[in-house]
C-alpha cells in the first residue's frame, strides 16, 4: 500500500536530481516519471484485486501514437524520428500521470 505512494513521491525526486545533475541535456527530469508511475499503476490494481490496467492503458496509448504519427507524416510529409520519439514520450509521461490520478480516484471511491 505504502508502495503506491511512495514510487511516484521517488519518481518527482529522481526527476529533480536528473534535472540538477544534468542541466543541458536534450532530456528532462520528468522522463523518468512513466517508470514509475507505471509501477505503481499496476500496485494499485493489485491492491484493488482488478485486472491490469496495463492492457486497456497502453491500448490507449497505441491509438495516441498512431493518430500522432499519421497526423505527423501527412503534415510534414516526412518523419523526423528524434522529434516524433520525443513527442510520444511526452504524451507517455503524461497518460501515465493521469492513469495513476484515475486509478488513486478508484481506491478512493
């Protein structure tokens, strides 16, 4: 239980400790949260005894990145990989907060 608290409290400090160690590298801090974030999301669906999330979630996530891509090559007409890698982590980092914001909603109701 503690686990789902604490993994990602441990996630935002690792963030801020690779933000501080290395200030001008082309990634950020909050790279490092969907590990996190993912680790606990699937503690909070062991706890409430629920099947994974994980299926459901990173299906989600897969119709997210083939909109992007598509919307993206018919757009430039070409796919810069190094952006468009980094545009889907940025949408991963973020659907994996709301799945943990979701997920915190259902132990609470």
């Amino acid at each position: 239980m503690l686990m789902i608290i604490f993994l990602p409290i441990l996630g935002f400090i690792t963030a801020a400790i690779v933000n501080a160690v290395f200030p001008k590298a082309k990634f950020r801090g909050y790279d490092v949260l969907p590990f996190f974030f993912i680790v606990a999301c699937q503690n909070i669906s062991s706890f409430l005894k629920n099947s994974s999330f994980l299926p459901y979630g990173f299906l989600t996530y897969f119709v997210l990145v083939l909109v992007i891509s598509i919307s993206r090559a018919i757009k430039f007409k070409n796919i810069d990989s190094g952006k468009l890698f980094r545009k889907l982590w940025d949408y991963l980092t973020v659907c994996t907060i709301f799945w943990y914001i979701g997920l915190l909603f259902t132990i609470i109701i």
